[in-house]
C-alpha cells in the first residue's frame, strides 16, 4: 500500500508539472529551403533535395510522430521521411506553441517538428530546450534535438558533406574447400598473367548477394539491421554448387568467374539482404568510395557496377558466382574453357566488405555466423 500511495503520489506530481511522459528526444527544424517573398510556396529543387537527405540522416534514428504546420513547405520537407516510415504528418497551429507542447508530451516515442523562422526558437525554449538566435530566410538544414534538457544541432548540408559514400559488397565467405579451389584457379590465370590480383586476406573470394553505395554514418544501423536478419535466419548454414567456370571482361581484362546454382534458400537470402540495404543505399559514388588500388585507378565499370547492381544484377539477373581472378581476354577465355569439376560447398560466414577494384572484397567491416 505505502509503495501504490509513493507512486501516486509521483503520478500526480508530474501531472501538475504539467509533464507527464515527454519523450526522450525531439527533434525540432525550420522548414527546407523556399523562394522568398511567397505565402505558401514549394520547396525549390535545392530544398527537394535537402529533403532526401533528411530522410537519409533519420535513417536509424526512431520516430514515432511528425509534426507540421498546414505548409506546403513544411509537409514536403518531410515528405519522403514519412513515405519511408508509413507516418502521417499531424497538423499543428503555429501560433500555438503552448498546444503544440501539450500534444508532445502525449507522446510515447521521438518527434520529428517542422516550423517556420519565425516559431522554432520558442518552440526549442518551450520544451526546455536552448533556444538558436533568430532565424534569417536563409537559414535552412538545421536540426536542433531536445533531449532530457539537453540541445544539440547538426547542420544537415555539412553533416551531408562529412559523410563520404563507400561501396560495400553484402556477401558470403565459402568454405576452405571452395576457397582451395579458387586459389587454383587464380593460380593458373597469373601463370599467364602476373600482374594480376591474388587470392589473399585482401581479396578474399566470396558469393555477392548485393553491392550498394551507403554512407559511413548508416553503416552502425545497417550492421544492426542485418544482425537482425542473420539471428533469424531459420536454415544455417547455406549449401551451395559450384557448377562451371565463366570468363567475362571489366574495362579491358578478361575476368574468370566460378558459376553457382540459384538454389531457393540462397535467393530467398539473398532478396532478404537487397531489401535490408534498400533503406540505406545512396548513389552517386565515385573512386573514392572503393579501397585505393595501388594498381591503378578503379574500373570505370567496377564503379558504375555497384551504381546499378540494383536492379541490373539482381531478381532475375542475380547471377551467383565466385570471382577468382583476371587477365588478358583471351587467357581468361582459355582457363574458363577448361574442365571444371562441380563442388558442393557450405557458406558459413554473411559478412560486409569495403570494395576494391573489379569488385574485389578488400576490407572487412561487419561479419555473423550462420553456423
């Protein structure tokens, strides 16, 4: 009874407060960029762009709600965070912050507010916050975030700039008997020619399931996400079968592939991988979103490869295979045209490399078990 008495007590003490459950954070913005001297105008192109990259920074972030004022402006701002989330904005009254911070405190997760200039510092200082200075026109991108008392700022467009796309390859790790047999066979193509990459540490063979480019800051909620699906993953680990040898070219090389059958549970994986990235993936990439190749410079088309493995190399054009190596065209064509004996080999490892040149897996970033 004396600890039902203490905690009504507490009920009722933050009831008068006024603050009964605040969430733990909010996160408070001016609308994206807008023409001056409009009422109600869109968001000019700079501004839909922003917008995506908003998206792009909540990525990994919880919201729960979003508020906007009843703006073009303010609901375009969010327009693609909320598509991604399922979320319908709630409309808010502007010139009413004190009802604004009621319905807040009504909330059970983290808030999204869009504002105007001329309303978000009341509104920071409101829920306890440290109010920015006055808000010009072009004062756009800022994010201040509302927590425990606390407030910290990101400017959205620096926050963009800082954050270097790498390329990364989601993949399995064969088996040691797999690995020995690309070994030999990577052996045979720098027999002809040596200038060619080895099978080392730093280009481990492996079984793509998909390449993107994503952000350095995405990666912590990628790793978790895939975390997630690899912890759920109901078949461990995968068999698979290797069943010929296939040449090809990037850029003026030949390049030695080792076929693999489409068996069920390796696309059924694989489509689970391509849909766990799709949240995460940008464009845009260029060389230096790959691991330097002290070689030369990186493929022209192992650059526009990742661009485009979705949609080109994936669904009905996934091809599974082994990469084992390189060299002249037509010594690529020779090896390839030899006698290949099928094996059967498991899959032990998911994993996330950084790229290299011709798609090599050069830089481990994140690895799970599926044993």
């Amino acid at each position: 009874m004396i600890v039902f008495r203490l905690a009504l007590s507490l009920f009722l003490l933050a009831l008068g407060s006024g603050v009964l459950a605040r969430p733990s954070e909010i996160h408070v913005m001016r609308h994206l960029n807008t023409p001056a001297g409009e009422r109600d105008p869109d968001l000019t192109a700079q501004g839909a762009d922003a917008a995506v990259r908003l998206d792009r920074w909540f990525i990994g972030k919880p919201v729960k709600a979003i508020y906007v004022s009843d703006f073009r402006r303010t609901r375009q701002t969010v327009g693609p965070l909320a598509r991604r989330l399922g979320i319908v904005p709630r409309l808010y009254d502007p010139a009413d912050t004190t009802g604004l911070v009621a319905r807040i405190d009504a909330e059970t997760g983290p808030v999204l507010i869009v504002g105007h200039s001329n309303t978000v510092p009341a509104i920071i200082a409101a829920l306890g916050g440290t109010a920015p200075p006055p808000l010009d026109h072009d004062d756009f991108g800022d994010v201040w975030t509302v927590s425990h008392g606390t407030t910290r700022h990101v400017d959205l467009a620096r926050a963009s700039e800082q954050d270097a796309l790498i390329a990364i390859d989601i993949l399995l790790l064969p088996d040691d008997a797999m690995i020995a047999r690309s070994r030999a066979i990577n052996h045979r193509l720098r027999v002809r020619y040596p200038a060619g990459y080895a099978l080392d540490a730093a280009h481990r063979p492996h079984v793509t399931l998909v390449q993107r480019y994503v952000r350095s800051s995405d990666l912590p909620a990628l790793f978790a996400a895939l975390d997630r699906l690899s912890a759920a993953r109901p078949v461990k680990p995968l068999r698979l079968r290797a069943t010929s040898l296939v040449a090809g070219t990037a850029d003026a090389l030949g390049i030695v592939m080792v076929g693999l059958d489409r068996t069920p549970p390796l696309l059924t994986l694989k489509d689970a991988v391509v849909e766990t990235v799709r949240p995460f993936s940008a464009e845009g990439g260029t060389a230096a979103a790959f691991v330097a190749d002290p070689g030369g410079p990186i493929a022209r088309q192992t650059i526009d490869w990742v661009e485009t493995f979705v949609p080109k190399a994936s669904g009905e054009a996934y091809f599974p295979h082994i990469t084992v190596g390189v060299a002249a065209l037509d010594d690529a064509r020779d090896v390839a045209a030899g006698p290949f004996a099928p094996l059967e080999f498991d899959a032990p490892t998911l994993a996330v490399y950084r790229l290299g040149n011709f798609g090599t897996a050069q830089q481990r970033l994140w690895s799970a078990d599926l044993r």
